[in-house]
C-alpha cells in the first residue's frame, strides 16, 4: 500500500472525516498537525497550493481535500489509488 500523508488540524471537522474513512478502510498514514505550526502549515501550502486543510497525499500524488477523498470513494477510485 502507498504511504498516505495528511495534514490536519485537532478541530477541524472534514479532517476527523477524512481519517475516519481512512480508519475504516484501514489504512495507516501520517499525520501532521499543523495547529499550531506555522512552519508546517506554511510547508503543506506550498506543496498543495492550498491554506485549507485537510490536505492529502498518497504515495506522491496529492488527493486534495476530505471531499476529494471521498469522491475518489464514491467513484471506486481510491483502492486503486492505495494499492502498491
């Protein structure tokens, strides 16, 4: 399986929805809370272009957001997308 990478923060509602897919597909990734971390945060918006987060790559291809990811769900994407 690819590495997923997914930038958070602790309140943020569409990241506790995108882990939880994720949880329930039982795929392991990395978490970066970017709270409070600037520097972090600063470093997630350049690699997507993007301030929002979440923000979700896997292996080296950036998904997006939450809605992106379950989109990719919905369309029977994602599995392949996973796969090694």
């Amino acid at each position: 399986m690819k590495p997923v990478t997914i930038y958070t923060t602790a309140w943020c509602p569409y990241c506790h929805r995108a882990k939880a897919l994720l949880d329930k597909k039982d795929v392991s990734f990395t978490e970066i809370d970017v709270t409070m971390d600037a520097k972090r945060r600063d470093e997630m918006a350049a690699k997507a272009g993007r301030h929002t987060v979440p923000q979700i790559w896997i292996g080296d291809t950036h998904v997006g957001g939450s809605d992106d990811l379950h989109a990719l769900e919905r369309e029977g994407k994602l599995d392949a997308m996973l796969a090694a």
